[in-house]
C-alpha cells in the first residue's frame, strides 16, 4: 500500500454553503517536496436510487441543470443530511422526487467521485417494487418530471448520449445484473 507522498501544511476553507459544499485551497508540500496549493471540494455522501416498479420499469427524473446550463434526465439523487445514514437518504430522496417508496431495497456499490479534485462518496442503490405515493415533495430548488422507461430503453438513451451525468451512466450500466 502506497503511504501519502503530500504533506498538508495548512488547510483554507475558503468557501461553504448551506447545501454542504466545502471548497479548500490548501497549502501543501507536493511529492517533488516543493510548496504548493491544492483545490478540494468536499461535500456530504450521496444517494443515487435506481427505483423498478412492479412492471420492471425504471423511474427516471428530468430536471434542469444550472450548472451545464441544461435539461437532464438521470436517476434518482439526493446528498445526505449530516448524520443520516445513506439508506434513509436514498428513501427519503426517491419519495420526494417521484413520489414512489420501496420496501425492497439493496445498496449496490460505493464510489469515489472525481478522486483528483473531490471528496464525496456515491452510494448506488437498487430499489424493488417501487410503487406510487401521496407522500412526496419537491424542494424549492427542483422542478421535475417523473418518466419510467424499461432497461432497454434506457441502454439506447445512453447510446444516444441522452443519459450522460455519471451517476446515472454508472448506476445503469452497474445494475443490469440485479435486473
């Protein structure tokens, strides 16, 4: 196992937000022993939900993205609350986004994302028998509409570059042997 060729030398937090994101400029000593800067943003877990319905279907949410300045349709996903356990997440983010719950639900895989810039975990989750409910609410950041597509369907989205967020393409292409 590798030992950690940095040294930090100080840690700057030059930004927070109320969403959890936390953006450092730290000070370091690089590998080649020389003083340097190194930029991470650090954010809380996070759920990715791949929801099925009693008819094998896939519960898919199109939504706006400001930050690539367009429509997106991706998986379920929602960051945890600081000290929920990632479970609850995935629950709590599938109802208020789509409106279904599930009481059949597996956590698939955990993994890093952007290991040369960030510190946050995705949790991927397959939930089974998702069916509708009267429970749901969107937060005051989202305007989303709820679509179900069967696995084939998707596969060809993605061909067609219509899925393209990570979580989603991970998520998808990692669940097909749950399915």
């Amino acid at each position: 196992m590798m030992q950690n060729p940095w040294k930090l030398v100080k840690e700057n937090i030059i930004y927070q937000n109320k969403f959890g994101y936390t953006l450092h400029d730290d000070d370091v000593i690089t590998p080649a022993g020389n003083p340097g800067k190194f930029m991470v943003l650090e954010h809380n877990d996070f759920a990715i939900i791949v929801a099925v319905t009693p008819d094998n279907k896939i519960i898919m949410v199109r939504q706006w993205r400001y930050s690539i300045g367009r429509e997106c349709l991706e998986l379920p996903a929602g960051s945890s609350n600081k000290g929920e356990n990632l479970i609850d997440t995935a629950k709590r983010e599938l109802l208020e986004e789509t409106n279904y719950i599930s009481d059949d639900w597996q956590e698939l895989k955990v993994y890093k994302v952007g290991t040369g810039a960030m510190r946050i975990n995705g949790h991927i989750f397959l939930a089974k028998n998702a069916q509708l409910s009267d429970q749901g609410h969107q937060d005051d950041t989202e305007v989303i509409t709820v679509e179900t597509y069967s696995y084939s369907e998707l596969l060809d989205m993605i061909d067609q570059n219509i899925i393209s967020d990570d979580k989603s393409l991970l998520s998808l292409l990692l669940v097909k042997k749950y399915l």
